[in-house]
C-alpha cells in the first residue's frame, strides 16, 4: 500500500489535524461524512473535524488502494464508528476516492459505497 496513503490515515486516527491539512490544498473539497454535505478549504475541514471528534470516535483502516483510469486514487478502508464512551455505532466498509492536483497535494476527497 502506498506509504502516504497509509500515513495519512495514521495521521487521522491519531488526530494529528495540523499534518492532515498540510497533505491538503488550501482550497480542498471535503465530504462531511458525518452531518452531510461537503466543506470547503483547510479551515472548514480543521472545523469540521474538531466537531467531529468531540462527539464521536471514528476510526479508519486501509486495505488497498487503485488508481483509477482518471488517475484518481481509490482507497478501500473499514471503518469503525464508536461513541466516546466506547461502545460501537457502526462499522461498514467504504471507498475514499481522492483527487490529487499538481503539487501533489488533496484537492477532493468523495466517499463512495
């Protein structure tokens, strides 16, 4: 698995914001999985994670990635949602696509089925 994937996750589940949103471009396009729809830029998703965290405590794990024929990169990840005092809301599987621009950096994420 592409090692920046994987760190990029590791960086998620241990809520290392600041590093998150230096892999992002200023002007990301973000889903908000959790309340619905999108956020947009590194503050909005700073926001919207900050929340996020407060009240639930979601973990995502990796198991493959794709590029796709568009040069998007598909990530498969099990992810495991859990009220902060432990107990499980939900656990399913998902598919993160991301959209890279030319600096390397996250321009869009899409969570997909």
């Amino acid at each position: 698995m592409d090692e920046r994937i994987r760190d990029i996750y590791d960086a998620f589940n241990s809520r290392e914001i600041d590093g998150l949103l230096s892999q992002m471009s200023r002007h990301v396009d973000w889903p908000n999985a959790w309340e619905g729809g999108r956020v947009h830029g590194r503050e909005a998703v700073r926001e919207y994670w900050t929340r996020q965290f407060a009240e639930i405590d979601a973990r995502v794990q990796p198991t493959r990635t794709t590029e796709r024929d568009d040069g998007r990169i598909e990530v498969a990840v099990h992810q495991e949602v859990r009220s902060l005092d432990g107990d499980l809301i939900t656990e399913t599987d998902v598919l993160h696509v991301y959209t890279f621009d030319a600096h390397g950096l996250v321009a869009r994420m899409d969570v997909e089925p």
